[in-house]
C-alpha cells in the first residue's frame, strides 16, 4: 500500500467514487479495489467450480487484493516467480503454492522446494522436468504437473499456447519420465487469457485424455488453468456455470473418477471486476482526451482494442451534458502509441479536470504497470459501494 500524503490510513476506505474524487481530487491514478465484490467473486467461483481454485498471483498481486481472496476461501495459489512464492509464504503459513511457470531458473526451483517447502511444479520440456529433480536433490515429494499445448480457437483474446505447452506425445513421454522416477504427476492447460468459449476446456481435457491414455499413468491432479473471463464492453463473459458444466462434462468423456483433483488456477475471472481506476483528464483536444494513466501504467491491456473497459464521468458538483459524444483517450506518456484503442462514450462537454471512472481494471493493470516517463500509478482505496450495473 503506498502511502500518499493525501491519504492517511483512516482515509482509504470511501463510500464510492465520487468521494474518492471528492476527498483526494487526485491529478493521480487511483485504484479503486471493492473488497466485497472481490470476495463476492472468488466465492462463487469456488462454489461453481468442480474442483479447487487457485487463484494465479501475476494476475493482481496487490496486497489488499490477496487479502480479500484469502478472506473468500482461496487457500492456493498459481505462482509464476520466487517473489510471488515469498509474498504468499510471508503472508499465510498455511497457504500453498504450486509452482506454475513452465521454464524457471534453478535457483528459484532449489529455493522454492528448500527454502519456501514448495512441492509442486509444473514442466512443459523434459530438459524442465530434469532441473527440477536436479535442484531438489531427486526429491520423491513433488508432484509434476505437465502442460499441454492447446489449440487455438474462436473467442479467446490473449493466446499463450505458442510460448508454452508440450504436445500429447512430449507430454506423454515427460510424464512416463516423471512416474518412473517415482514422482506423482498431473496434467494442465490455459486455454488463452480472456477465453469466452467453454467448448476451448473441452480440447484441453480432451488432450489430457490422450496423455492419460498413452502414457498409462493415472494423474494425480488435472488442472485445466485460466482463461475464464470478465466483463468487458461489448464482450461480456458467459456464465461460470457454462464452464464449469463443460469441464464436467469434459472429466466424465475421458473417464476421470473421484481420485484425480481437479484444479482451476483463474486470475482476470477472479479480480478484473473488482477493482475500477479513476483517472483525470489534463487536456482535451476536440475529441481527443489526454488521461493521466495509459498503456504504460495500468491499461495496456486495452492498447489493441480487443478489451475496452466500461467508462463514466466524474464531475465533482455534477452538472455534464447528458448528450454523449465519442473519444478517443489517450495516456501520460510521450508515446505516441499511448492511446487507447477505440471510442469512449463520454458527455459531450467533458473537459479539463473532470475525473473518468475505469471499470473493470483488476487484472493485469497493476501488475504490468511501468515506471515510463516517470509515471508509476501505486494509489489504492478501497469502496464499499455496490458499483452499478452496466451495459456491456
Ligand atoms: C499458468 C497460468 N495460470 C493461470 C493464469 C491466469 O490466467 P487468466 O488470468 O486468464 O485466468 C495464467 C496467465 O497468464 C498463467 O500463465
């Protein structure tokens, strides 16, 4: 939590955003995280979902966003990095963390298994497979979870097969190769980030199945990743139960029972909801906007036009015209590709000093933000309103 000068500690719960901008009338981004809606979430997911939810960390690594999760019921977690391991660790004794990203330093795999007790890694290479049993001395204890390249198909916005993921046959043969060493095993997939199709869970399982089949080694967990998606303008995401029927069904196809844990590991499905960015507007060119957050600081997810967040005006005193007009929002940056992607619905007199309400910006805002031109958005409050439904 940065401590700014406007913002003593007594001050970072708000009633809603328009008291965030009342009280702190900040020229800064400000994160606005609703604690409830953030529970809210991760409790639903928990209760739809057939099997156990980790929540993935790079997703939103905030400290109050953890907190809320953890609160929920998140009691494992998806990990990319040591920092990550150390932050969970350091935070719940309890909590356990598997140690997800496919390609990982030896140092990090050593300290994760001796230093952090970590027992869980996933691999996607054989080389992996054989650095991880090397760095924790030929441990017996892990287990190894190998990730499957999917296919890539309609209605998934961010891909991530083409970096990561074995095929059937490499998986096959780094599973056998894991068993035979002693070592339980498991089998995963991320279907691609933003994943609006549930038919995308169905291949995974369905290479999982092949795996199963050709390698003859029951899995002890099947893990079918993240990709679930939120609610964005024009994209709004189906319903979790959709998903979780698919997955249902998916298990039942390729004949796994009760012995195999079933793990989602979801990040944007989890937090994008939860948390809005009030920016302010310092310039306006016509209908050209100049905010004071961009594609360097926490919207670069919206850089390409794929995703839009939801936009509404903040005018302290009220009063804009209630004739909306398109703009086009560009970041703090000298960058000229600093802009957002698109047109945002906006009244037609918006003007300098007026504050904008982002919604939707939990996920991969934060946690991708640089420190470009200077600008480094690190401001967080919490709001306990129920924030309005709106259209996608
Ligand atoms: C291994 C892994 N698991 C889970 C996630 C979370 O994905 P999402 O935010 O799409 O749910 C990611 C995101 O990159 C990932 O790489």
């Amino acid at each position: 939590m940065t401590a700014h000068p406007k913002l003593r500690h007594d001050e970072r719960a708000f009633p809603d955003v328009a008291s965030v901008a009342m009280a702190l009338q900040p020229s800064y981004p400000v994160y606005c995280l609703r604690p409830r809606m953030l529970q809210a979430t991760a409790r639903h997911f928990i209760e739809t979902f057939p099997g156990e939810v980790l929540y993935a960390v790079k997703c939103n690594p905030h400290r109050l966003v953890l907190d809320a999760l953890y609160r929920a019921g998140i009691r494992q977690f998806d990990v990319a990095s040591l920092p990550e391991i150390a932050q969970i660790a350091e935070s719940w004794g309890e909590a356990v963390c598997h140690f997800m990203h496919p390609v990982k330093s030896r140092a990090a795999i050593a300290s994760a298994y001796k230093v952090y007790g970590v027992r869980s890694f996933a691999v996607d290479h054989a080389d992996e497979l054989r650095k991880v049993i090397e760095e924790t001395d030929g441990a017996t204890d892990l287990t190894i979870t190998v990730r499957l390249a999917t296919p890539p198909v309609e209605g998934v916005v961010f891909h991530l097969a083409s970096k990561f993921g074995a095929s059937v046959e490499e998986a096959t043969e780094i599973v056998k190769a894991a068993d035979e060493r002693g070592l339980a095993t498991g089998l995963s997939f991320h279907v691609g980030s933003q994943c609006r199709n549930p038919a995308a869970y169905a291949l995974g399982l369905r290479r999982v199945g092949a795996v199963i089949a050709g390698s003859g080694v029951a899995p002890r967990i099947v893990d079918v990743g993240g990709g679930f998606p939120a609610d964005y303008v024009g994209h709004a995401a189906p319903a979790l139960e959709r998903f979780a029927e698919t997955v249902r069904a998916g298990l039942r196809e390729i004949g796994l029972g009760p012995a195999v844990t079933v793990f989602a590991e979801p990040g944007r499905a989890l937090v994008a909801a939860g948390c809005s960015l009030l920016v302010q507007v310092q310039l306006r060119k016509g209908s050209q906007l100049y905010i004071n957050d961009g594609i360097y600081g926490s919207l670069s997810e919206f850089q390409k036009g794929a995703l839009m967040p939801g936009a509404r005006l903040i005018r302290l005193g009220g009063g804009a015209s209630e004739r909306l007009e398109d703009f086009a929002l560009g970041g703090p940056t000298c960058d000229s590709e600093d802009v957002l992607q698109g047109s945002y619905r906006l009244p037609a007199d918006v003007r300098e000093g007026d504050w904008i309400e982002l919604d939707g910006v939990g996920a991969y805002s934060n946690a991708m933000a640089s420190h470009f031109n200077g600008f480094h958005p690190d401001t967080f409050v919490e709001v306990y309103d129920e924030p309005p439904a709106r259209a996608p």
